[in-house]
C-alpha cells in the first residue's frame, strides 16, 4: 500500500521540464560570470602574463624578443584580448566546474552528492597540477621539438607571431590540467560501486591506447609532447586502481567484522 504514496511523492518531486531549462540557464550564466571575472582579473596582469608565457620560450634554448613578433597594427590589442581571454578561462575553471557539479547534483543521490563533494578539491588540485607540469616540464620541450622539426624540415623561422605562440602556450596548459581531471571521475566512481579493481585492471590496455590517442588530440602531436602528457597519466591510472583496490579491502573487513559481531 505504502509503494502508491512513494510514487506519488516521487512524480511529485520530479522538475518539470521547462525548470530545468532554467536551471541549465542559471548555470550557463553563472560559468559565463567565472569567466569574465577571470577575465577582468586578467586584465591588468597581461603584460605579466605575457612575459611568464615568453620563459619557456627561452629555456627551449631560443630568444623570445628574436623570433616572437606582432606583424600587424592591430596585433598588440590581439595578444592582449587572447591572453586575458584563456587566462581568465584557466582562471575561472574551477568556478566553471563547481557550478556543472551543482547543476548535475539534483540528478544525485545523496551518497553520489557527497562523493561529488569531496571530488571538487582533489579536482582543483589536479588542475593546478596539470597545469603546472605542463609549463615548468613540457613546454620548453615541446617548443624545442618543434622548432627542431622545423629546422630538419629545412625551414628556420625568421619570426614566431606572438598571438599564435600565446593561444599554443595557454590552450596546451589548459589541456593538460583538464586532461590530469581523469583519475576524479575514476575515483568517484570507484567510490560510488561503478567500477572496481578488478574491471580496471582488466581495461587497462584499453584504457592505454585511450590515453595515448587522447594524448595525441591534446598536444601538438610531436612525439615528445604526448609521451609527457600520457605517462602521467597512465601512472595516475594505475594510482587509481590501488586507492580503489584498498578501499574494497577495508570495505570487505568491515562488512567481515560487522557480521561477526552478529
């Protein structure tokens, strides 16, 4: 008798379609204010910005005010509304996800909202992470592979465009730190019973090949460059697999220990 009621409570509960349009609206506009706030803190640290982006250049072995040039009139104004445009995305990025999570929450259970909870901050922290690796460890050696390639090719540039070289520099940071956000959804869902140990392991030559053509999409596709972004995140993978694999072991002792004591 009880089960009518429940569907009833459980129809009623239900968002009709046209709120969660509204809903998908508010989100968008809430993702679109992260990014103009990152954007408007971008502004008046541009010339900065820009001189941080040019290191790299120079630990690759070349001289950036050599080969970086603006060509056209109008180019200083252009560097400068790219650098404040993905930097102010790197920069609202975790804003942007944090409001995705509370748009999707709703659909959760509760266990599912917490372990998304909980996910937010590893997540952040792993983006700055990517982020990090890929502008103190990758991108002096993905511009030197690059250039070197050039060179074989039989071709020495004269000149790099500045706005090109800045969209190269940002958008690759930004793919490494959301390509490093792979082991939250793992863990989440290994937290949430979705996956397991065993069916990780089992996927892993998969997972790899997966990993290597993401790789290959993500990165200028120099050779170089895709081994620095894939073998992380294999290691982060395989890290995944033993937190999940130790979390079913204490699971396991506890269910043990509770029906021993029964």
């Amino acid at each position: 008798m009880s089960s009518v009621p429940d569907t009833l409570k459980a129809h009623a509960s239900e968002k009709p379609f046209l709120d969660h349009l509204e809903d998908l609206r508010k989100t968008i506009i809430v993702c679109g204010a992260w990014l103009v706030g990152g954007m408007l803190i971008a502004i008046p640290f541009a010339p900065k910005i820009l001189s941080l982006l040019k290191v790299p250049f120079a630990r690759s072995g070349h001289d950036p005010d050599a080969y970086l040039k603006v060509i056209h009139l109008t180019g200083g104004l252009s560097v400068g509304m790219k650098i404040v445009f993905w930097t102010g995305l790197i920069v609202g990025m975790t804003g942007i996800v944090i409001a995705v999570c509370k748009f999707i929450f709703p659909g959760l259970t509760k266990k599912e909202r917490h372990t998304a909870r909980g996910a937010i901050g590893f997540a952040v922290l792993l983006f700055i992470a990517g982020v990090s690796m890929c502008y103190f460890l990758t991108l002096h050696i993905a511009i030197r592979v690059l250039m070197r390639i050039t060179e074989i090719m039989g071709s020495t540039p004269e000149l790099i465009e500045l706005g090109d070289y800045v969209v190269f520099v940002l958008k690759l940071m930004l793919a490494f730190g959301i390509a490093f956000e792979l082991p939250v959804v793992i863990l989440a869902l290994g937290h949430m019973g979705l996956v397991s140990s065993s069916l990780l392991r089992e996927k892993r030559r998969h997972v790899i090949v997966g990993l290597a053509v993401l790789a290959m999409l993500l990165t200028p596709q120099d050779p170089y460059t895709m081994v620095l972004m894939a073998l992380p995140l294999i290691l982060l993978y395989e890290g995944c697999i033993w937190v999940i694999y130790f979390k079913e072991r204490r699971d396991t002792r506890r269910f043990e220990e509770g029906v021993g004591r029964e």
